[in-house]
C-alpha cells in the first residue's frame, strides 16, 4: 500500500510537472505568434500610410525641381504626408519585434551560436529605426507650408538618401536569414527551398536602390522602377512570404505539444 501511494504522488507529481511543461511552451508559441503578426501589422500600415495615404505609391520625382516638390508638401500632398508617414512610423515600431522573432526562428535551426540569425534580426531592427528617421523627415518636409523650397528638397532627398541606400541592410539581413534556411535539412524544412532561393535573387537585386545616388531621373532615381519600385516590392514579399511560412512552423510546434498533452502519463 505504502509502495502504491508513493508512485501514485510521483506519477501525479510528473503529471503535474510535464501540464506545466507544456503551458509554458504553449505560451511560448502563443508569444513567437504575435512576434511574427507584427510583420504582418508592420506591411499593412506601409501600404495603407505610406503607399497609400501619403501618396508614396508615386512620390515626387526626384526631378521635379524646387517649386513642384514644394507644391507637393506644402499644398497637394501636405495632410497625406503627415497622416500616411505617421501611420508609417508606427508600422515602423511594429517591425522591431518581428524581426527579433524571425532571429528566434531561425536560431531554433542554426544551434548555438547563432550569428546569423542575430544578424537577421539586428539587421531587421536597423531598418526599423531607418523607417521612423525617414518618417521624420518626410514629416518636416511637410510641417511648415512657409519652409522655402531648398529646405523642403535638402529634407526630401536626405529622406530617400537614407532609406534606399539602407538596402544594404535589408540586403544582410535576407542573405543571413537564408544562410540559415539552407541549413535546414529536414524533410520539411521551415522555409522552402524556393523560397531561399527566391530570397538570394531578391538580396542581389536590391543593388539597385544604390542609384539614386547618381541618378535623379530615370529608372535609378528615387522613383524608378529599379531603385524605388523593385526593391519595395522585394522587400514586401519577403517579409510577408517567410513569416507565413514561420507561422506555419509555429503551428507544427504547437501541434507537437497538444499531442504530449494527450499523451498518457505513465
């Protein structure tokens, strides 16, 4: 009798122990879950505030000259700007915990030491703070209708300076992130290979965000279609496409640990 009530406290402590075990992890994924929603927020706002309200889905040329980019700000599209990069910037926060997430996610593969997966993740929160800075200036261009036009064209072209020549970033950050998938051997692995190799083509396309440096009509200016339009929409897929493959992950893992839930305990 000693002997049974002695196992049945152990039996029930272990069962208590792996309940336990298991709300943990399934708090766990309920977090990495909203992790990676924030992505998902973060490409909503763009589109919503950036390229739509704001006018960013054809912004000013970069050849407009002084008068029409102030006309721009300060009249036309003065409201949208403040309203649209507001939106943006707030995107903008929201793209810092994604980008952790996709560090954590990736880690789960690459083990210990995981350089490339805190690149990812660094590289994605340098994009994050890219994004509000040039919210900030897109913003003053647009605070002051009075603001003279050679001030309003410097904050402009400052603005587009800092957030296309930021590709190299977006650039480290989806080379690393692949360099991670293509360690995962698994029968299914978390990224599909398409997907990786899609995100290596798209890493080298990015390139051409570098032309607005040299360029202010064209497809290199900082409207293009190569140095502007390419590289958002590569952006947008990417970020989109590997986060719903990341949560398709997640629901794998959370499917593993209702099945401990029901397993007996013996």
């Amino acid at each position: 009798m000693i002997f049974h009530n002695v196992l049945f406290r152990n039996s029930f402590s272990v069962g208590v122990f792996l309940v336990g075990v298991s709300m943990q992890d399934t708090g766990r994924i309920s977090s990495q879950k909203i992790g990676l929603w924030c992505n998902w927020i973060f490409v909503a706002l763009t589109i919503v505030g950036w390229l739509g309200v704001a006018h960013f889905y054809a912004p000013a040329p970069g050849d407009l000259g002084l008068g029409g980019t102030k006309v721009w700000f300060s009249e036309t599209h003065r409201w949208g700007t403040l309203i649209g990069c507001t939106l943006f910037y707030i995107g903008a926060g929201f793209l810092t915990p994604g980008s952790i997430q996709f560090g954590i996610m990736l880690a789960k593969v690459e083990g210990r030491r995981p350089l490339f997966s805190y690149t990812t993740a660094v590289s994605g929160v340098f994009i994050s703070l890219i994004v509000f800075f040039n919210c900030c200036a897109w913003i003053v261009a647009a605070y002051r209708p009075e603001t003279g036009a050679d001030v309003i064209q410097s904050w402009y072209d400052w603005a587009w300076m800092a957030f296309l020549l930021g590709w190299i970033y977006l650039a480290v950050e989806m080379v690393a992130s692949g360099l991670v998938e293509l360690q995962d051997h698994r029968p299914n692995p978390m990224i599909p290979r398409w997907l990786t190799g899609l995100t290596f083509a798209g890493a080298a396309s990015l390139f051409f965000a570098a032309g607005p440096a040299f360029f202010k009509s064209g497809p290199f200016a900082y409207h293009g279609l190569l140095a502007f339009y390419l590289p958002v929409f590569v952006w947008g897929a990417y970020l989109t496409l590997t986060t719903w493959y990341m949560f398709k992950e997640l629901e794998r893992e959370a499917a593993g640990v209702s099945a401990a839930d029901r397993a007996p305990v013996g």
